[in-house]
C-alpha cells in the first residue's frame, strides 16, 4: 500500500523516507499574497510544481531529510518601461535540508550552504511554493524588447512652457529689498 501525501499537510520526514514525489499545476488563484502582486490576473494562470524527497545518510551519521523543489509560473506584470502588460517567467529550482526544530535551523544558518527549514507533520507545500515564487520576482519587471517604442525624452515641452509663464518668486524678494533701500 502506498500512502497518499497532500501538500497543504505534509509529513516530510515520511515523504522523504518513503522517496515520495509529488506535482501539480495549480491557479494561481490559489496563491493570494502571489496574486496581489499581479498585474491583469485571469483563472488560466497556473503554477506548475513538482517535489521530491529524499534520505541522504552521510558517512557514520543519521539521514539527513531533503526537499527537493521546481516551480514554474508565468506572471503578468507591468514593464516599467513601456508601462504595458508583461508575463514574467518564473523558475525556481531549490533544495531543502530539514532539521529538528527551528532553533537548530537558525543556530546552523550561518555556517552552512544549504536551505535550512524545520521539521513537519503538517507542512505547507504551497506556502513553500509561494515564499520562493515571491522571492524570485523581478524588482523591475521589463520587456526584452518593448512592443511600442518607448519616448526617451528629458524634459516635456508643455512642462517647460509653464515654468516660463511662472514669475520668479525670488525676484519678489529682490523688489522689496529694493525698496528697503532706497527709503
């Protein structure tokens, strides 16, 4: 008998022991700090995922547990450049080492590589998923190429001519100086 593992409740340690492998293409409805961040969001966007555990036994020590984590997603943003819709491609591929607890997770992070997380009965894939899809989106999202061609000017014209027209408020100061002095 094989046991069924749910991602919004995983047991990472028995995924892992079991070489459990989990995927899915979800909406990315189903993601609402991810959807908030979008630009022209429809029900067709989906986040396609796949997960994989796995026991690795290092030399005369215990398994260590793995996650093992690829996502992908295409998400409409708006280039800020051309200031039109753009879909961002996202993919993240990260691994995972789970630790007993989350004081052990923290004590180790400064002196290994890896990602570390604590152990679960109950963790949430999704939420996993969705930490890593709001880290890997572009701080400035853009077009490799704009479909309109994009006005690279310095200064606008209508701007300049409404300076012109503004009287100087300083050459005010300078008139009352003036007459200060010649009474």
């Amino acid at each position: 008998m094989t046991k069924e593992f749910s991602p919004d409740r995983l047991d990472i340690k028995a995924f892992a022991q079991a070489g459990g492998q989990l995927s899915g293409h979800d909406s990315l409805l189903k993601y609402e700090r991810l959807a908030q961040e979008a630009k022209g969001l429809h029900p067709d966007l989906l986040v396609d995922w796949k997960v994989a555990g796995e026991v690795r036994t290092e030399l005369g020590g215990s398994g260590q547990v793995w996650l093992h984590l690829a996502v992908h997603a295409s998400f409409p943003m708006e280039c800020q450049r051309c200031m039109t819709p753009v879909d961002v491609p996202l993919d993240v591929e990260r691994s995972f080492r789970f630790v007993a607890d989350e004081a052990t997770a923290e004590a180790l992070d400064d002196d290994c590589d890896e990602d570390l997380l604590a152990l679960s009965r109950e963790f949430d894939l999704r939420e996993l998923i969705e930490d890593e899809l709001l880290m890997a989106l572009p701080v400035v999202p853009k077009h490799d190429e704009c479909p309109s061609s994009v006005p690279l000017a310095s200064s606008d014209e209508d701007f300049e001519a409404a300076n012109s027209e503004k009287p100087n408020p300083f050459a005010a100061l300078a008139s009352l100086r003036k007459d200060e002095k010649g009474t």
